[in-house]
C-alpha cells in the first residue's frame, strides 16, 4: 500500500499542499482531479521526493520514504509519468525504455511485457522519442515507468495536449495494465468523467485540500463537479438554473 499523511508542501510563502493524505492499494486505480492551481502536481512531486519543502510522510509497504531521495524511491517501488513526459529526444524508444529497465528493479515488467501492455510502442521502437506524436510521447513515459519495475505509478495530467484519437488509445492500453492488477496507478486527469470512468475511487483537491473522496460508482458528476469548483449543492443547483 501507499499511504501519504499530511503532507504539506510550498512554493516559498505559497502554501500549496494543505494536510493531504490518502491511501492507494496495490492493483488499485486512484484518479485526482481538480482546477489548475489546485496543488496536485506539487503533490505528486512531493511524494516522489523531487519537491523537498515539504512535511508529512510517504509511506511505501509499511516503509516510511519520506527522507529519501527521489532515485531511491524508484528502488522501493515508486515511479511518476511527469506532467510533460520528459524523455531523452535524441535517443530511440527502445534506448528510453532500456535506461529505465537498467536503473529499476527486477520483475514482471521487462521490454517485453511493456510492450505487449502498450502495443502502440512496437512500430517505433527505433523512432528518435523527440520526433514522437504527443500522444505516443505519453505512452512511451508510461512505459519507461513501467520499466522500473513499480509497485506503484503516479501519472501525471495523463491525457493533457493530446488528441481525442490518442486519448482513446492511450485508455485503452491503460486498461490493459489496470486489468493486470501488478501495479497500483495514480492518475491526474482534468477530465471528469473520463477519470470516473477509469478509477476504481476519486480524489477532488481544491486549493492544495481534499474537498472530496470516495468510490467512484457512488459519487455522482454532481457531487465532483461541486467539489471541483469549491460549490455548495444549492449554490451549483441556482447556478444551472439560472445557465
């Protein structure tokens, strides 16, 4: 399990993360939504080691990696999809993934795997990852974490830039390794109900605080859609009735 308790986190005098926790089985999908400036990037960043002002704690299978470097938390288990993929352009698909496969930990997940999990990835293997399409970018980030080995992955704005086309396939071999159960995701998602949809419980942050949790198949879009805006139910019922 990963667990995160209290974390708070700044950008100096800028409080961004407000006393977020929450848990995350293995095999379990969580999906986090909220407004730009809601505090979820400088979160995940948090819990990844690579913003350091912060306090509270990350716990990966009973162990506390809070005081670890971010490297380390890759050892443990812990990999990210960052917001922006962040791959090496001048190198092929298959050297970006290989980096990542020499630098992780043993296990199910090999080139092999990785690329049965995202089959769009076997055309290009020797394509330059900078002449990459936004959409084949992202699955190539996503299986260089996969590469590591993770028992958990965050990803970050998961489907951000990319076309309607690429967002469907992108899902789609998404729910290939959901279907797997190896590896617990975590995945920011601006869209409400593609992210209901794909999570198994929802998590709404609004100004760096969790205004909402729960099941995804309890809530309604009404109730995210209230959390996400920071709205009262009578406020958001006047509110559509006056639209």
């Amino acid at each position: 399990m990963l667990e995160v308790k209290n974390i708070q986190a700044r950008h100096g005098l800028l409080q961004a993360v407000r006393g977020v926790s929450f848990s995350v089985a293995k095999g379990e999908v969580l999906g986090v939504i909220g407004a730009n400036g809601a505090g979820k990037t400088t979160l995940f960043r948090a819990i990844t080691g690579v913003h350091a002002d912060m306090t509270g704690s990350v716990l990966l299978n009973g162990e506390d990696i809070s005081a670890l470097r971010p490297a380390k938390r890759v050892a443990k288990g812990l990999a990210m999809v960052p917001e922006g993929r962040r791959l090496f352009p001048d190198m092929s698909v298959r050297e970006n993934l290989q980096v990542a496969g020499e630098h992780g930990r043993r296990g199910d997940w090999t080139l092999a795997t990785v690329l049965d999990a995202l089959p769009a990835l076997k055309p290009i293997l020797r394509s330059l990852a900078g002449n990459l399409s936004g959409g084949q970018r992202q699955a190539v980030a996503i299986g260089r974490a996969l590469m590591t080995n993770p028992d958990f992955v965050i990803m970050d704005e998961v489907s951000l830039g990319l076309s309607p086309i690429a967002i469907e396939g992108l899902y789609e071999s998404l729910g290939q390794l959901k279907a797997s159960g190896k590896t617990g995701i975590v995945v920011v998602e601006q869209d409400l109900r593609r992210a209901m949809a794909f999570s198994d419980r929802i998590v709404c942050m609004l100004e760096g605080t969790i205004t909402l949790e729960g099941a995804s198949g309890t809530l309604t879009h009404d109730d995210i859609t209230n959390a996400y805006f920071g709205l009262e139910p009578e406020a958001h019922e006047r509110s559509a009735a006056h639209a």
